[in-house]
C-alpha cells in the first residue's frame, strides 16, 4: 500500500525470511457479514484465490459479491511460514497478498469471479499494481483443482486478446496449484469496511472480458 523501493525478484528459500511456526492472531469472523473467516464452511461451497495488488480493495470488491459466502486477506505463494505484514512488505517472503474467495457456485461461478478478477486490476503489470511497487502486488489466480486451472487458463488466453486488442502487452499473472494461505493479522481483515475512507490502489484496465459472454471457458 505504500510507494517505496521494493525488491522485484522473488526470494530463494536460502535467502527468504524464516518465517515462524505459530499462525498470526486474527480475526475470528467477517467483520460484515459475521461469518467464521477459518470455517467450518457449508457443504457445497467451494474455495478460490485471487491477488491483484492490494489486498484492502481486492477483498471488497470479492464480498460485495452475491453469492461468495465469506472473504479473507492473507500471504499465498511465498516461501516465509506465518509472515507478518512488514516482513511481507520486506520483499523477503515471497508472498503474494492474497484474498481467499468462499463462493457457492449456485449462485455465482468460478468463471464469473474471473471476470471479476481479469476487469479489476492491470493483469500486465508484474511486480507492482500502480504505484504500489512489490513482489507482493503481483498478479495471480491460485487454483484448488484440475477444473479451475483450465477455466482460469481458457480465460486468461480470452482476456489476453482482447488486451492485445486495445494495445496492452503479455499478461504477467501467476496461474499455480494454491500454496498455504497464511490468514493476515485482524486490521487488515476487511479493512476498508472498517476504514471507509482508506486506500484502495486498485483499478482496472477498462478492457471488458468476454468470459460470460459467450466465450467458453
């Protein structure tokens, strides 16, 4: 959220922070909806993970969702166990800052939340989303399953025609298997709920994706 110099390349498990055994203190519930944030989730939903920068803006935009039964913030992608925020901030993590997205796929698709994801942030830019420079703002989509990885790729190659389209160069986003989502400390849990008027660096392209108009995933 702040811009600073930051390294851009990724740690090694050699030179990343060690990190620490015991998972950081957060909040037990969504601070808007009161739902647990660690589970137990209802059967029948299911799990997605996105980063597109900042995690504050990310995740409102995710709860504000119908049909996605509960979001969180936290460290995905990294090598450092139980990050803090600074240490994440340090670039010596490598960790993403990512949302957790429980989603009934009844009533809203995975497919709909990459739309969501793609039209939402610049996908092109690497290490940084605006001016929030980081290995920490880079873009992915951490998938749970086979199905999610090829719908996210059908996507992904969707949305990058359009972009080359209107000028926009190769979509950097990260498509992996999800690592361990490191749940962030409570203040950032829902943030801008808490924090109306906070920052909220993110922002979209304007480059419509046409997943969900008639494009198959």
């Amino acid at each position: 959220m702040f811009f600073a110099k930051k390294p851009l390349d990724l740690p090694t498990a050699d030179t990343a922070l060690p990190g620490r055994a015991h998972a950081l203190p957060t909040a037990e519930t969504h601070f808007v909806n009161g739902r647990p944030l660690k589970g137990p989730y209802p059967e029948g939903l299911e799990i997605a993970y996105f980063a597109m920068g900042c995690f504050w803006g990310v995740e409102r935009i995710f709860w504000q969702i119908p049909g996605v039964y509960v979001t969180a913030v936290g460290y995905q992608q990294g090598i450092t166990p139980n990050a803090t925020y600074e240490e994440v901030c340090s670039g010596q993590t490598g960790h993403t800052e990512s949302v957790l997205v429980v989603f009934d796929p009844k009533v809203v698709s995975y497919g709909d939340l990459l739309k969501t994801f793609w039209e939402n942030h610049d996908p092109t830019q690497g290490m940084r989303q605006g001016n929030d420079i980081g290995t920490q703002y880079r873009s992915g989509i951490y998938v749970t399953n086979d199905a999610q990885a090829a719908e996210a790729a059908a996507s992904r190659d969707a949305y990058q025609a359009e972009l080359s389209k209107q000028g926009y160069g190769r979509i950097t986003s990260e498509l992996q298997p999800a690592q361990t989502f490191y749940f962030a400390e409570d203040y950032h849990q829902q943030y801008l709920a808490k924090n109306p008027n906070g920052y909220c660096g993110i922002g979209g392209t304007g480059v419509v994706c046409p997943i969900g108009v008639g494009v198959q995933a």
